[in-house]
C-alpha cells in the first residue's frame, strides 16, 4: 500500500481509482472482457446450426422447432453470460484488493482466486440481478398485463378515453417508481461484492453487509455511477458519429441497394463500441467501490486503526473486530 488507510473523499477516491487502472489497465481490461469473449462460443455455435437448418418450412411444427431452438440458444448464452460475468466481476473485485494493498496481480492469479469461490460469486451476482432488474421487469409485466385487461373491460363498458388516461397517468407513476427502486437497490447492494470477497462470507451474509456498509454513501455512490454512465456514453459517441458521417459521406454507398449495408455497418459499429465502453468502463466501478468498501471500514468500524496495529505488530483489540470474518494483508 502506498500509504496507509484513511477518510477518503470523492475526488481521492477517483483519482486513486484512475491511478491503479493506469498502472494494471491490461490486467482489469483483460478480466473486464472475458464475460464478451465467453459468450461468443454459445453465439457462434447456435448461428451455425441455424444457418446449416436453414429458414424454416410453413406449419406449425417448424415454428415451434424454431421457438424450441430461440429458447434453447436464449438459455444457454443467459446461462454462460452469467457465469462469466459472475466470476469476472469477483476477479475484478480481487484485483482492486491487492492493488489496494499494494501486491502485485495478473490475470491467471486473480482469475484462480475468483474460480474458486466461483459458485458463491455466481449466487451472489444472479440475487443481485433478481433484486436489481428481474423484479422490476417481473412487475412491470404484471402491470402490463393487468392494465391491458382493464383497457378492455373499460371498452366494453363505453369508458374507454377517460380510462385510457388514467391507465396511462398510472403507468408513467407506476414506471418512475420502478426506475427510482431500480437505482435504490442498486445503491445498496454496491458493495456487497467487495465484502463478500474481503471478508470471505456467504451470499445472504454479503448482501447485508453491503447494505450496512453502503449508508451514508449512497450519494457518493450513485455520482460515481452517473460519471460513468457519462463516459461510456462520450466513448460510444466519438467512434460511431464520425463514423456514420464518414459513410454518410461516402459516394457509392448512397445508392438505395446499399441501403441495407450501411444500415448493418452502422449497427455493427454501435453495438460493437457499446461493448468495449462497457469493458473500458466496468474496471472503474470495481476498483471504485473497493475503495467506498474501505472508506466506509475506515469510518464506520477504525479499520486504518486495525490496520496499523497489525502493521506494527501490535494484536488488534477484541472488541474492534467486526461481526463477520476479516481478513486483513500486512505488507512484509
């Protein structure tokens, strides 16, 4: 460690976190990408066997053959994005650990480091997934369903325009009120990956701990969310509007049967930087929020005390440890 622990504000933790991604960009880049590289393997496999099926035939059993083989593909990449992202994202919380400390990292040794603890890791990132967005979606479903039920009762019944207004007031309320709990949850769970891997505890133990950790800084938090969210947005924008303009400006391309090429190229160019701002941008939020989860030790429980106690070779008093199980690394 570069120096030892203390309060940090905003702007410290920032400017730490840019510091250890420039010293390890390769190593964060590398762990940040392999969830994309993952599922390329299911992606391809299931384009091949639908392009050797070929387009399907008319009748009902070809379409339910292609609804099968849709929710089979569905399936199996949701399965392996999740795995991947699971264990990335515990190999990236890994890497901001040493890097906190000090020690030294690549991407084999913190990757075993996440492999082994890989089903926790699992566990943890598919209830923060369930809890973040499945249960929006979910009620947003329901919402919709039910909504659409009374739409018709009222037809029937000649109020259709007046309950379509108020249908439709309902949802935008029922719609912010999902976005706003979206974010809250996602705000209280931010650090729960950091403690279940500092602290080496379960799932159920983790989330709680990250709620505990998270008061207080919540505000900070979701700033930091929103600059990244900013950056991947001005990273996405400076490669694919110079590009669409660059085809726009193309001569031959303007002709309508190249239409379809320029329309596939420009996706391509979207959806493809989309992808690497979120791998450029996703170390930033790991790294960030090891450093939140320490800040938030340091204040809350004297973990710079702690630390410089075993530091200096002293035992650390009963009464400061915490209720889960810590670790702590003293440099040699």
């Amino acid at each position: 460690m570069d120096e030892a622990p203390h309060p940090s504000t905003l702007s410290e933790i920032l400017d730490r976190t840019v510091q250890i991604y420039r010293r390890r960009f390769l190593v964060f880049f590398g762990l940040a990408a392999a969830p994309y590289a993952a599922v390329l393997v299911p992606v391809c496999s299931l384009l091949l066997i639908g392009y050797g099926m070929g387009s399907p035939g008319p009748g009902v059993a070809a379409t339910v053959q292609l609804a099968m083989l849709v929710a089979i593909g569905v399936s199996v990449v949701a399965s392996v994005w999740i795995a991947a992202t699971a264990l990335s994202t515990g190999a990236l919380n890994h890497a901001a650990l040493h890097c906190y400390f000090g020690e030294a990292i690549s991407i084999r040794g913190v990757w075993k480091e996440g492999w082994a603890r890989g089903w926790r890791y699992t566990g943890l990132y598919t209830l923060e997934l369930l809890l973040i967005w499945a249960a929006p979606v979910f009620v947003w479903m329901v919402v919709v369903a039910a909504g659409a039920a009374l739409a018709e009762l009222a037809r029937a019944r000649g109020i259709g325009t007046s309950a379509g207004l108020l249908l439709g007031a309902l949802a935008v309320i029922i719609v912010a009120g999902l976005v706003v709990y979206g974010f809250w949850m996602l705000l209280r769970l931010a650090l729960a990956f950091p403690a279940c891997v500092m602290e080496q505890i379960g799932v159920s133990d983790a989330l709680r701990r990250g709620i505990a950790l998270s008061r207080g800084t919540r505000g900070r938090i979701l700033l930091l969310y929103l600059l990244g969210w900013v950056l991947s947005y001005l990273l996405t924008l400076a490669v694919t509007l110079p590009l669409t303009i660059a085809l726009a400006l193309i001569p031959g391309l303007q002709n309508p049967e190249h239409a379809q090429a320029v329309g596939v190229l420009v996706f391509v160019a979207v959806y493809g930087m989309a992808i690497a701002a979120q791998v450029l941008t996703k170390p930033v939020y790991a790294i960030a929020m090891v450093l939140f989860y320490f800040d938030r030790r340091i204040r809350q429980e004297g973990f710079d005390i702690e630390w410089m106690m075993l530091h200096a070779g002293l035992v650390v008093p009963q009464a400061a440890a915490v209720e889960a199980e810590v670790y702590l690394r003293v440099p040699e």
